[in-house]
C-alpha cells in the first residue's frame, strides 16, 4: 500500500508499485464515470470532475480494474517520458479549469470539493520536479513487484476475462523496457537509485527468476482455470528474457552508479532539498520543516519510551529501556513459531475487532475484510504487512500479512498490527470512503497519506480503549509500534535533510524501537526510497489525538465517541487543516450526529 492510499495518475500509479512504463494501447474505451461528480450541485465544476476523472481511469488501467471498472483490463499505463509530459500539461490544464470557477459562487459543500480538487492536483504538480521515475526503485516498487501484483485479486473465469490478462502479460515486456529506460535516463541526470535498494531488487529477480514458469504468481491465475500451459510459454517466451535483461542493466549500469550508504538520502539528488519538501508537503498536508518535524519525533518518542518503562516493569520485571528493547527483540518466547501461527492471530484479532467497532462508530462499511499472506515472491523484501483495499460491490478488502521468518514476527505486535491495517484501521476508513454516495469519486478514492495512516495509528490506540488488547505483552506491542511510527519522524528527516547514512537510520531505530533487525532494514530501506511518506503516520495521529481531545473539551459530557469518528470519516480522506476546520465546526455546533 501500499497502497497503499492513492493520487493522481504518477504518485497514485508508483503508489500501487507500477513502476513508470510504456505499452502500446488500442483506441480509448467508453468513459467509466463511477460516480465521478456525486452530490456536485454546480453544473460546471461536475462537469471538470466527470472529465478528470476519465483520463485518470483511461491513464490508469490497471487501478481502474481494482475500483471494478473494467473496460480496459488488457492495458498497461503508458507512462513513457511523452506520456508523463502529456500527464503534467493535463493537470495543469485542469487546474486551471478550476481556478476559473468562482468559489463564492457554490454551495459550501461544492466549495469544499473544489478546494480539494485543487490541493491534489497542486500536491501532484509540486512533486514533479523529483522525477522519482528515475530512482524510486525499491524492493515494493519495481516490475517484478507490478507483475505480480497484476495477478492480486483477478478473476478469470470468463474466457474474455482471461484473453485480457494475457494480453497484459504480453504488452508487459514493454513495461520492463520503458522503466529501464528511466533508470538510464537517471544515471546521465544523476538521479540514481540507493545503493541498498538496487541490491534487494537484484535479490528479488534472482530468485524469481530460478524458479520454473509454473511457480511464478502471474501463471497462478490462469492454471486454476485451466490456462497454465499458455501462462507457463509466455512467461518463457516473453517475461523471462525481458526481466533478464532488466537484471542486467541494473547489476551492469545502474548498481555501479547508485547512491552509496553515505548518500542514501534525497539530499544527494539533483533537486534534493526542493523535492524534500514538496514529497512532505504532499504526504503531510502540512506546512513543516524537517528540523521542526525531527524535534516533534524526538519528543514524541520520550514520551512513549516513558510509558514503556511502565508497562515493562509490570510485564517483563524491568523499567530500564535498553533491557526492555533487547528482550523484546531478541526473547524467542516472544516469537511466533510458524507461517500459520502469524495467519491465525491476524485473522483472530481481525475477528475481534469486528466484533467490537459496532460500540465507537455510527457508520460502518458494508464491504467485507479477509485475511491473506504477502506473495512468496515479495515477502522477504517488503514491510510487516499492508491493506489491500476492497473492490466496491465485486471484491472484498484484504489485510496482507507477512509469514515469512515467522521465527523475526512477535506475537506481542500482532494484534497492533491488525488493527492498523484492518479494522478499526485501513479497511474500516477506505472502505467506508469507498462507499460514501454523495461524495465525487475522487474524494472518495484518493487523499493525503497524513489522513489515511493517521487513522490507522490513532486506531492502535483506540484499540485499547475497546478493550481489544488481552494484557500488558499486546499494549507493549502497541507502543512499540508507537516508537516506530515516532522514530521515522527523526530517521526520515535525518536521512533526507540532515544527511543521515543508511547505518546512522538503522542504529536509531535499533536503540529506540524494539523492532526486529530485519523489519528495520527493511523500514529504513523504504523511508529512503520514499521520501516523506513516513511522516504522514505520526504526524496525522498527533493531530486526531489533538482534534479529539479539543472537542471532549468543548463537548463535556456532550461528547460521543462515535459521532466524533463519523465526522472524522464522513467526508473521505481530506488535508489535516480541513479536518481541523470540520471537528471544531461540529464541537462548536453542539456535537450530535453529523449530517
């Protein structure tokens, strides 16, 4: 998740690990409205909205087919450098579109949707001075990673439905190629990708590529309807050649161009400081430094640490952090013991929660919420676990967890875990995003990254007030993730703005988080590749801590729990200023239920 939350065609697409490609397509289809302007009572800012949000889905074949639109199923995006400066020029063009309606003019509500509109597509247009195309290579972002995701969640049981994935396998090889092309492209630019990263990617090929076509995710679909013998030959004929060569160009070109450790961050680029803070800004929805961010993590993980100290005095007979970090991460007691271990507690704390948000909501989404294991392919590479959101009236949302080394996987985080990416967390916000009615599709698919990790970390902590965690072990492993999350703050900035090398990012995270060694090599791999996007967790629970604690303020008694989580959620994921504006706008207004 990515997802993991997305944006406008180049963020949103890198978002969901398509690295940037080109792919021959043929004429455009009919347009796929999927409520693009609902509840727009001005005729001209729906009509901006209806043609927006066409040429996102034509640009974005492959999301359009997980939002169920299926018109395109046998394209892949045409991000080539023409079709990315065609994609700038389209956003700035509709910007412009709405500049020039009059907001005095609208209903408060169609206000709001404009002012929105207009923040996605200035966040979009700011970032693209960092051409994260060229070195935002990451073991989560990388054609390996988008080839396989292709097959997440697909369904081939008609034979149209099967032609058109293999017609996106076919045009894959010319992905492969264009995203080669944009790391050369970097290399002459000097916009490289980190050292590290490269490594993990070559790993990741390496592996795929000894195993027999049979064995690879792509052909899993269409053996279990009878197709395997077609997967298998053009995996051989077309897929393998193409990610050999791919494996060449970055273990021959790229690799020794690549940032060195001392280097990792996006300091080191051309555009470094600039592309720092628009990435931020973006994530964020926030106006702020990285010095006042890296103190804001500072404190916040001395006030975690301390709430450590007490928990481990109770439950592991010390108050010392150094021995209660060490034990946490070195105690196999603590640890699970088998990949179905690990699937077992997710799915039973997801069980548990569902069981207990009907107290602390007035809405709750209709979509369903499962549970299933990150690809062999990827797990060894990429984060702890992810959402994989529902497809709306056709496919439920998944809480992906990682199995693999269940030996690294604590038991005493797992249900923290589930509750960030499932319910009351990411599936519980996107979905119910997902199914607003009265809200134009791009308020209900996309937002800033601040609002939707914000959530799912205020979530860990609402956990506990739902009585969700059984004993002091599980409420260490929320605060453990609380040092985590508080953590990145400090490593984040330090990497990118206070030149940090890869080794001074993992030493802090190792003497300030319990994670295990390898979950943070990992975490740090990622915050490098990045850039900005670990901000937006702690930041945005910081400010829905604050926003919650204001208006129990102002409410007294008053104050329903459930009604503020509507208001929070009734409007899909919006900037953290506009949440501001409409938690104090309804405690000001008496609380109640919102409209």
């Amino acid at each position: 998740m990515p997802a993991r939350r997305l944006r406008p065609l180049l963020t949103a697409t890198l978002a969901l690990g398509l690295s940037p490609a080109a792919a021959a397509r043929p004429a455009d289809p009919p347009p796929f409205d999927h409520g693009a302007a609902a509840g727009v009572r001005s005729a001209t800012l729906a009509a901006l909205l209806a043609d927006h949000w066409s040429w996102l889905m034509r640009r974005s074949p492959t999301w359009a087919t997980r939002l169920g639109d299926h018109g395109a199923d046998d394209r892949l995006e045409d991000l080539s450098p023409e079709a990315l400066a065609a994609d700038r020029a389209a956003r700035a063009a509709f910007l412009q579109r709405a500049e020039r309606i009059p907001a005095a003019g609208l209903h408060p509500d169609d206000q709001l949707t404009l002012s929105l509109f207009q923040h996605e597509l200035r966040a979009g247009l700011a970032t693209d001075l960092c051409h994260t195309e060229q070195w935002g290579l990451s073991a989560r972002n990388n054609p390996l990673v988008s080839l396989g995701w292709l097959a997440e969640g697909v369904s081939l049981q008609t034979p149209a439905a099967q032609s058109a994935y293999l017609a996106r396998l076919e045009a894959f090889p010319t992905l492969i190629a264009q995203d080669g092309g944009h790391l050369r492209a970097g290399v002459a630019a000097g916009r490289t990708p980190e050292r590290a990263a490269v490594e993990v990617v070559l790993a990741q090929l390496d592996a795929e590529l000894a195993r027999p076509a049979a064995e690879w995710a792509v052909a899993k679909p269409l053996a279990a309807v009878g197709a395997g013998a077609r997967a298998t030959r053009l995996i051989d004929r077309r897929l393998r050649p193409a990610l050999l060569a791919y494996r060449e160009l970055l273990r021959g070109t790229v690799l020794p161009a690549a940032r060195p450790p001392e280097r990792a961050g996006v300091w080191a680029l051309p555009e470094g400081a600039a592309c720092y803070a628009a990435l931020s800004a973006r994530e964020t929805s926030l106006a702020l430094g990285p010095d006042e961010i890296h103190a804001i993590g500072l404190r916040a993980l001395a006030e975690i640490h301390a709430e450590l100290r007490v928990l481990g005095a109770r439950a592991l007979g010390t108050d010392d952090l150094q021995a209660i970090l060490l034990r946490l991460r070195t105690d196999p007691q603590l640890r699970f013991q088998t990949e179905d271990e690990v699937e077992a507690a997710a799915a039973e704390a997801l069980a548990a929660a569902q069981a207990a948000v009907p107290r602390a909501f007035g809405r709750l989404p209709a979509a369903e919420c499962g549970v299933r294991r990150v690809p062999a392919h990827e797990a060894p590479y990429t984060t702890i676990a992810y959402y994989w959101p529902a497809v709306p009236g056709e496919a439920p949302g998944y809480y992906v967890i990682n199995t693999s080394a269940p030996e690294t996987r604590p038991r005493f985080e797992a249900r923290a875990l589930a509750f960030h990416e499932s319910v009351p967390g990411h599936h519980l916000q996107i979905a119910l995003a997902q199914e607003l009615p009265a809200l134009p599709a791009f308020r209900r698919h996309l937002g800033p990254t601040a609002f939707v990790e914000g959530w799912a970390l205020y979530s860990e902590r609402l956990a506990d007030e739902l009585g969700l965690y059984r004993d002091d072990l599980d409420r260490i492993g929320m605060l453990s993730f609380d040092t985590w999350r508080a953590a990145r703050l400090v490593v984040d900035t330090g990497v990118h703005a206070k030149g940090w090398t890869r080794e001074q990012a993992v030493q802090f995270m190792l003497e300030n988080t319990p994670l295990a060694e390898n979950n943070i090599r990992n975490e740090v791999d990622r915050y490098i590749t990045w850039p900005g996007q670990a901000l937006s967790y702690k930041l945005g629970q910081l400010e829905l801590r604050a926003l919650r604690a204001e208006a129990e303020a102002t409410l007294g008694p008053r104050f329903s729990l459930a009604a503020f989580h509507d208001v929070v959620l009734g409007a899909g994921a919006v900037p953290l200023p506009v949440l501001r504006q409409r938690v104090q706008a309804w405690a000001a207004a008496d609380g109640g239920p919102p409209r």
